[in-house]
C-alpha cells in the first residue's frame, strides 16, 4: 500500500506496543468490556466490577452516543465521564470513551485512558487530526463502508500528528447480509499484520448485533490473530438504553471469559511445543507437529 509513511509495516520492524496504565495493547492480549451506554452510576459501577472479576483489562462505556436517530439516547456527556472516572477509582480499570466532537477531545481525555473514534466517524479528518493532537491513545474502529486502506489512511492521520499510539478495532462492515448487524470481518486480523505494526482488536458486539455470535466470533478472532477484544456487558441487558440485543449479561460474559482463557491456553501451549520441536529440528525433518507453526499468533502474555 502506497502512502503509509507512518502506519505501513517495514520489513523486519516491531509491531508497536500501546502502553495504558501498565497494560501493554499489542503485547499482551486485552479485553475491554462494560455497557454501551453509560446510564446510570450502579449500572457502570456494577459492570465494571462484574467484568474486572472476569478478567477484562479495561472499562469502556459511551459517554457521547453518535445514534442513527436525532430522538435516541444520546448519552450523559460530562455526567457519564464523571461516572466512569468513579468505576475507574473503585476497580483500577482503565477507560474507553468515544469522542465523537473536535471541541471535546481535549476534556473528553481529561477522563478518557483511550480515546475511542467510532465508526461514524472514521474519516472525521479533523476530529483524527485533533485526536492526534491531544497525544491520547487512540482506538480507531473501522468504518463500516471503509477499505482497509481507506482505514490506514485515517490511522495515519493521527500518527502525522505525532501521535503513533493508535489501536485498530475491526467492527464488522455493511454488506449484502441481513441476518447480522454487521459482516465482522475477520480478515482484516492478518490483513493489518500483513500491512501495519498497529495492534487489531475485534469487536464482535456491534460486529454481529446478535448475542449468542459473540463468544464464536470472539474465539474465531483470538485464532486468527487479534491482540485483543472490545466487548459489550450490561447489568441488565433488556433495560439498556441502547444496544440492548447484544449486551452480555455479566455472567453471560464471564463464562465466554473462561473459554477465551482455555483457548488461548490451547494455543500457548500448542506455540510451545513448535517451538520445542524447532530447536530439536523435528520441523525441518517434517516430524513436529504440523499446523501449529505461524497458525496461531503468540498467546503468552
Ligand atoms: C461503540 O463502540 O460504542 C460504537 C458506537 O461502535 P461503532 O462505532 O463501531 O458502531
Ligand atoms: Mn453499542
């Protein structure tokens, strides 16, 4: 891909590694979990809670709501930023937060541990712009009529910049298909690797719209690569104000929770043995076990 001074992956360079409040995006793998909407301050306090005790790394939540409708919940603003920044106090959890207005970004990160910018506004060049500016890290989540190029690009905005902390998030993309909300596209896992040092993480929540394609989908990331997962809990799903059809419920999520963990123990434990098998040369004379080499994406922490 032409143009990609800053996002583009050079031969032989490290993927880069996005640091927030101890957590290492990139490096080791990351869950980040909690409502939709902020709506109430026992509704985030409680999921935040409920999805730390699951083993989620960091908080997110939507103080600012760009909806479809100019009549649906738009969220609390400042009110929101103000209740989450109480989550972060009572459990530790870092915070994502969207930003959907060049005039907020500067306060919103007053708040915010990661700035998120949704997929509305992917190719808001001046709201990139000012988020580069504002030396936050940055989630930037596909556009859903956006080429993976067309997503770079925007990446690359924000790293001209000066900023280079910015983390990817594949969110699913329109296409002919009506069953899901979305077509999550898992491509895009090895498809960033290949093309880009930025970390890609996979939020299989508005990806599929549908809760019980969550968990496969979220197994089926981890498979393909991804550093990490964005997903939606909510205390209790049917009275949320937004989303409501794919909020996990806390122990909805803690069981999916516990699969993530056994697979990424499979292939841990699966990466070891290649790597035993290579320093005993089996690879090389076809006798290790086939497959597991470059399969799957290193999954120790
Ligand atoms: C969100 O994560 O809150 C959100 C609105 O997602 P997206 O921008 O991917 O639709
Ligand atoms: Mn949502």
């Amino acid at each position: 891909m032409n143009n990609l001074k800053l996002t583009g992956r050079k031969p032989g360079e490290n993927r880069s590694v996005i640091e927030v409040g101890g957590i290492r995006v990139g490096e080791e793998f990351v869950v980040i979990a909690g409502p939709c909407s902020v709506e109430t301050e026992d509704q985030t306090v409680r999921t935040a809670i409920a999805v730390k005790a699951a083993g989620a790394k960091m908080l997110r939540g939507g103080a600012f709501k760009p909806r479809t409708s100019p009549y649906a919940f738009q969220g609390l603003g400042l009110k929101g930023l103000k209740i989450l920044d109480k989550a972060k106090r009572e459990t530790g959890l870092p915070i994502v937060t969207e930003v959907v207005d060049t005039r907020d970004v500067s306060w919103v990160g007053e708040y915010a541990d990661i700035l998120q910018i949704g997929a509305r506004n992917m190719q808001n060049f001046s709201l990139l712009r000012e988020a580069g500016k504002s030396g936050k890290p940055i989630l930037l989540k596909r556009g859903m009529y956006s080429t993976l190029e067309e997503w770079l690009n925007c990446a690359e905005y924000i790293l001209a910049e000066g900023n280079d902390q910015v983390i990817l998030c594949e969110r699913g993309i329109r296409t002919f298909e009506t069953y899901t909300r979305n077509t999550l596209d898992l491509s895009m896992i090895p498809a960033v690797k290949a093309e880009s040092h930025l970390p890609i993480m996979v939020d299989p929540s508005h990806g599929t719209g549908i809760k019980f394609m969550i968990e496969p989908m979220s197994l089926a990331a981890i498979a393909a690569g991804a550093d990490g997962l964005e997903i939606e809990v909510h205390i209790d799903p049917p009275s949320a104000l937004s989303d409501k059809d794919q909020q996990l419920r806390p122990e909805e999520f803690a069981a999916m929770m516990k699969r993530i963990f056994e697979l990424r123990e499979f292939i841990a434990e699966k990466n070891d043995e290649a790597a035993e098998a290579t320093k005993r040369g089996e690879l090389d004379k076809g006798k290790g076990p086939s497959g597991s080499r470059d399969v799957f994406a290193d999954a120790t922490d």
